[in-house]
C-alpha cells in the first residue's frame, strides 16, 4: 500500500509538498565537490550524466557483498 504524502507546514505557515519539490529539482547539479545532480546520478564537464545513479550503486554492492 502507497504511504500518503507528507506534506510539511513552514515557519510562515505555508503548506510545502518535500517530494513534489524533489523531484521537480532532480535533474538540479547538487552544490559541494561531488559533481553529481540531485538524483545522484555522477555528472561530467558541462553537466551532461556520466553514469547513472543505479550503475553507481550496483557497483558498490557487485563489490561489497
């Protein structure tokens, strides 16, 4: 069964909906030295995906068993 969304209240008041605002910025270049996009998908010179975010975590897991 799908959990219901969350939707938090701000300090103002205001009705903010945290998945609708994550996924409308996943494609967003994260800030920091990772050089990866919200997702967390690795990204190359000029933004463009290098290699998603499941080929990274299934070669995490391939090697740690």
């Amino acid at each position: 069964m799908k959990e219901p969304k969350k939707i938090y209240k701000s300090a103002m008041g205001k009705e903010v909906d945290i998945e609708k605002l994550r996924s409308m910025n996943e494609t967003a270049v994260a800030v920091g030295n990772a050089r990866v996009n919200a997702r967390g998908d690795e990204l190359g010179p000029g933004g463009k995906i290098v290699r998603k975010r499941e080929e990274i975590q299934g070669d995490y897991y391939k090697g740690n068993n």
